[in-house]
C-alpha cells in the first residue's frame, strides 16, 4: 500500500510525487502514458525558466527528477475506478482497467484532459505543423501570419481576439448559425478590425504540402458549397474534453466534467486531491499543473500527518 498514489503520470502528476517523495512517504504514480500531453507538444516557450524546449525533453527532464526519488511509477495502466476510504486516514481503493487493485491512504488524480478534435481530413497529419489546440501556447508562432480559429464558444473567441493581436489575420469558422460566446466577447470581435467570423462553416478538410499545413477546406451550410481559406495555422477550440470519466458520480464535478476542487486541492472524497487539466482550474498550462499537483501533494501529505493509520 502506498501513502501517496498519483493516478497520471503529466506534469500535475509528476510534480505531486517529487513533493510527496520529499516528505518521505510511500509513493507511488499509476499513469496510462508517462509524460502526458507534453509528448503531443513539440515546441514549449512558455515553461519559466526554460528560455525554449520541446515536449519530450521536458517529459525526459521530469522523469529523471522523478526518478532521482523513491518513487513506483507504474505506466500502461489505466485507473477504472476509485473507492472512498472508510473513513479518514483508512485506504482509497483504485482499481485498474488489468484487474488489479492499488492501496493508498491518499490519492492525487491527475489524470488531465483532452482536446477535444474536428476530426477531418489532414488534422492529425498536420498536428504541430499549423494544427494547434492551445493558442497560449503556440500563437506567437504566427506572429504577423494568417490564421484561423475553429469554434465561436468563448475559448474560440477568447483565442480568436488574443490572436487577432498578434497575426495578421484570424478568421473564425463556426458550424452554427450563432456564436455561444459571451455577449461583451461577441462584440470585442466585431470591434476587431482583423477578425473575421464565418457562422454556417463546416470544415472540412485541413490542406498543406505535406509538411505544413496551409490552408482549411469548409462547407457552407446553408448552400452546400465548398471554400478554401489560405492560413497558415489552425487553433482548434471545440472543447477540452477532463479524463475524468472512470470517476463516474463518486467526485464532485462540475458541467465540464472537471473536477471541482478547494484552493487546496481537495475533492469531495476523502483522501482523494487532484491537480492539474482534470480539475477545474481556470487556465491549463504546465506550469499551472505543476504547481497544482505540489499543492495537491502538500495538502495530501498534511492529511496523512492529521489522519495517521489506524
Ligand atoms: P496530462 O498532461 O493530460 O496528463 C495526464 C496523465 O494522466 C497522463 O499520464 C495520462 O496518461 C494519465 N491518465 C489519463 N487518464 C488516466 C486513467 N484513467 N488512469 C491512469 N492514467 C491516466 N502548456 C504549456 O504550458 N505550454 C505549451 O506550450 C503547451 N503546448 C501544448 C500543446 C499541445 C498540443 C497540447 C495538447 C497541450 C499543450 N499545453 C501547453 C497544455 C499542457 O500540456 C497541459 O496543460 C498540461 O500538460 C496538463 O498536465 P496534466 O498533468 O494536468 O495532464
């Protein structure tokens, strides 16, 4: 049995078990893939400190610093399910998609998001090649280039009004007839000379040369003709999809499915924590993650000196 299992093995994930390792304690991290969405990232520029780095190095990087403690880092697995300790300071059962069951006193799920994708044509080819899913990431690639934002939600336009600051130009398609943005959302777009919102667009078909991407194919619902819009990137905003479903109605999550949890890192089960894209951070960043799955491990290793074994 384990003091401390972390479920996901990303940056929250890894970050919870250098500081749970540092207070001592039995730790141990159960992931499906070691390294998460950072092994989908090719450039990272935005991680302090590191002036530029690509996701693999980071993941490399982390898994040495994990390594370098006691850590039991288990991958290839998949959590299925979680159980609630009797009471506090007794085991959380977590039990994998194998059929085995893992002990701990505390849990820290980290298990994270994912982007949510338009599945066409060329999207996963061009992927980091003019396909993007996070524009606080990778906009600044454009810089004085064309692009276009999938998605008129408010993280369409909230990426689409962002990046109309530093391209050329960002051209919004949305499927339906009306943006779900928010109203004050709505109207700094209209006010933005270099954004354009396309309503009634399917897209279609992602275009490049093989090597990048250039440019969108898309319908136009409402005639059935086919347009092609020369760009150079594509920032994909359909939704950011918490991999939180193993965790069923047992946690407290909100209508995005994500986690809800405390400033703290607490849930809504006792002994479990969670950091990172699966909860209901505001923002999903590395940086952001990391630091959440530290709090998570130092609010988790607090309750494990509040609630010592029976
Ligand atoms: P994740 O990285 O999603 O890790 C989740 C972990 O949980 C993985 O180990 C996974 O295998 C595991 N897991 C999932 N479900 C289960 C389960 N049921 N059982 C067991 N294990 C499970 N952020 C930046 O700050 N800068 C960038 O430049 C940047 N670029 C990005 C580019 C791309 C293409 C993408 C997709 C994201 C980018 N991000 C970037 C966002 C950043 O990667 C995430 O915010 C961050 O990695 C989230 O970390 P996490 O640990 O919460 O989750």
């Amino acid at each position: 049995p384990y003091d401390v299992l972390v479920v996901g093995g990303g940056a929250a994930g890894a970050s919870a078990a250098i500081y749970a390792a540092r207070k001592g304690v039995r730790t141990g991290i159960v992931a499906d893939r070691f390294g998460g969405q950072m092994l989908d990232t090719v450039g990272i520029e935005n991680f302090i400190s590191v002036k530029a780095t690509e996701g693999a190095k980071l993941v490399a990087n982390l898994e040495e610093h994990v390594r370098d403690y006691d850590v039991d880092i288990i991958t290839d697995q998949l959590a299925n399910d979680i159980t609630e300790a009797t009471e506090e300071g007794e085991m959380v059962t977590v039990e994998l998609a194998s059929g085995a069951t893992l002990y701990s006193r505390s849990v820290i799920v980290a298990t994270g998001a994912r982007w949510r994708k338009m599945n066409v044509k060329g999207e996963s080819a061009y992927l980091n090649h003019g396909v993007h899913f996070c524009h606080h990431c990778d906009g600044n690639f454009y810089t004085g280039k064309k692009v276009a934002v999938i998605g008129g939600g408010n993280s369409g336009i909230e990426a689409a009004i962002d990046l109309a600051a530093i391209t050329e130009h960002v051209t919004v398609l949305e499927f339906a007839d009306t943006l779900r943005a928010d109203e004050v959302l709505q109207q700094r777009a209209n006010d933005t000379a270099n954004l354009t919102i396309i309503k009634m667009a399917l897209t279609t078909e992602v275009i490049g040369d093989g090597k990048k991407m250039n440019g969108l194919r898309y319908e136009d619902r409402n005639s059935g003709e086919q347009h092609q819009l020369n760009v150079d990137g594509v920032f994909v905003q359909i939704g950011l999809q918490p991999n939180s479903e193993f965790l069923v109605d047992k946690i407290e999550r909100n209508g995005r499915q994500e986690i809800i949890t405390d400033k703290k890192g607490a849930t809504s089960m006792t002994g479990v924590f969670a950091a990172g894209d699966v909860t209901d951070s505001p923002y999903k960043q590395i940086i952001i993650a990391m630091g959440s799955g530290s709090t998570a491990a130092l609010t988790a290793t607090d309750y494990l000196v509040r609630f010592p074994a029976s």
